[in-house]
C-alpha cells in the first residue's frame, strides 16, 4: 500500500518535540500541538489570528525585526524573545524561514529556552544574545548571497556562467516582447588552442580574460554576456531598435579578437561568430541551435568572420 506523503509529515509534525507554525501573510494557518502548548493557547484561539495580534496584545517591546521577516521573508533569522503567557514571561527561541515560492509563507520553528536561560547564575543580556544572532545571521546571508554568485559566474572570466546564461536567455525569449529585436551570439575563438599549447595554460587563461574584458566594454550592461565552457562565449542583445547595430557590434567583435596582446605577444587569435536575430517568441535551444550552426558555417568558410542566420560569412 502506497503511503500519502501528506498524512506522512502531518504525523511527523503532531508529533515533533518543537513547536512548529506556518504563517501567511502574517496570520497563523497552521500549528502543531507542542507550538500550542508552547504559546499556552488552544490551537482553536491561534488558528486564523494573525500572529502579531498573539505578541503584540501582550508584549509591546516585542522586536520589530520579526514583524519585518513575516511580511517581507527573504532569508531565515533567529531570535531570543520574551513572551508572556498570562501567568509568567518566558524565553522563546524563534527560526523564521520562508518558505521557497510561496511569496508571502514562513514557518516559525518555537522552542521553549526559560529553563536553559534561567540555569545561568548571572542574568543574560537579551540584547546582546539577539546582537550575536543578528551579526551570524548576516554571515549567514552574506555566505548565501556569495554561493549564489558563484554558482552563476565563471570564475575565469567574470562572466555568466553556461548554467545562468541559458536560464536568463530561455526567461528572455519565453517573455519576447515583439516591438523590439534581439541579437544571439555565439562565438568560438580561433586557434586559441595552439595558443593555449604554444604558450602555456596561464598565457591562455589570460586571452580568455582579456577577450572577456573586451566584451564587456563592447556590450551594454543590459546585455547578458556569459562563456560557455573553454574557448566559446555568447551574448545576447536585447531589446534592441535595428539590425543596424547587430553588425556593428559583430566587426567589433572580430577586431577585439584580432588585437588581443598578452605580455607583448600577439597569439593570431580570430573569432568566428554566429548570430541569430529574433524577431518573435522561440524556443532557446532553437536559437542557440542556428546562431551554431552560423558558427560552423564561418569556420568552413575561413574562420575570422560573422555569419548572420546562416547567411554568407562577412569579414
């Protein structure tokens, strides 16, 4: 018999040693029986109240900071805070987590830390434990936000990684705005891998990053440039009024690569480069498909030059 996942974790949470609770838009649509007993409150006068009506009646000093992560979740924090039951105040330990894709949901995971506070013999400062807990949670955040970044960034260049580039891009053409033309690029660089041989693997890290730059300086900051992995790089133009500037922007290209000099040593790169434009909605893996399909048809035609949709190769 098949197991309903559902019935699953709804037991596993009625029967958590933790009080558990999940708020949209700040109003509590579900507790567990232990964030029940916590709060000293029936699950039947929590249910549907918002959750700053529960603190808020009874603990005016009740930190702000939690009422801005319930109505504006973006990463988890922690916090120590004192709660009144209506007979004693206690020491609460709060996680509050959004919960992915859900816009305005968090779960708050409550423990019940008065005996562990009350153990020590010299009166804690709460201001001073929440400092230490706000200063890791910004840590925290900054560790995340720094994987972020790197996950989506070549480390080599600076650029968009292959993984990121293809997300932006298949966003992109999947939102096509049809007043506007787009411009996709592929470009391989030529005989960088005699270069790579000749002068060795730092000399050839050095093109990569120079031909890099020279993108970077040839496109706006609205494009999105990336490399896809060795000697290949792509850029997509977008929003773009005339094809005018599509085939400016491709001689640049050539000429960036004809001019790359490493410490005094010109290595005899080119580019062969392949450009789809788009005019309307596609599909990414079409586009990538034929602005690929121009590169190869450069390479079979000499190299150093632009195809644009197939067409002849320009030099």
């Amino acid at each position: 018999m098949k197991l309903d996942r559902r019935i699953i974790h709804e037991q596993i949470l009625q029967n958590v040693s933790g009080g558990v609770m999940c708020i949209e838009d700040g109003k509590i649509i579900y507790l567990n029986p232990m964030a029940s007993q916590i709060l000293a409150k029936p699950e039947e006068d929590l249910e549907n109240r918002f959750f700053a009506e529960i603190f808020f009646g009874q603990n005016e000093q009740f930190d702000q900071t939690i009422l801005d992560a319930i109505y504006d979740p973006q990463n988890p924090i922690e916090k120590i805070v004192e709660y009144f039951d209506g007979l004693v105040t206690r020491y609460l330990y709060l996680k509050i987590s959004p919960i992915q894709s859900s816009g305005m949901a968090i779960t708050i995971l409550i423990d019940d830390i008065t005996e562990l506070m009350n153990l020590h013999v010299v009166t804690l400062d709460l201001k001073k434990i929440n400092a230490r807990l706000e200063e890791q949670n910004r840590i925290s955040t900054l560790s995340r936000d720094r994987f972020n970044r790197e996950s989506e960034i070549d480390e080599l260049t600076g650029l968009y990684n292959k993984s990121r580039i293809e997300t932006l891009c298949t966003k992109y053409f999947s939102d096509f705005d049809s007043q506007w033309i787009a411009a996709y690029f592929v470009i391989d660089l030529d005989n960088f891998k005699e270069a790579n041989e000749t002068y060795g693997q730092e000399f050839g890290d050095k093109i990569l990053q120079e031909f890099a730059d020279s993108l970077r300086s040839n496109f706006r900051s609205t494009d999105y440039i990336g490399r896809f992995g060795s000697d290949e790089f792509v850029v997509l133009m977008r929003d773009i009024p005339s094809e005018d500037i599509i085939r400016l922007k491709a001689h640049e290209i050539l000429r960036s690569a004809r001019d790359l000099s490493i410490d005094g040593k010109y290595p005899d790169i080119t580019a062969s480069v392949g450009i789809t434009i788009v005019t309307e909605q596609k599909d990414y893996a079409e586009i990538f498909k034929a602005a690929d399909d121009s590169v190869y048809l450069v390479k079979s035609q000499g190299r150093d030059g632009f195809s644009i949709d197939c067409g002849d190769k320009v030099s």
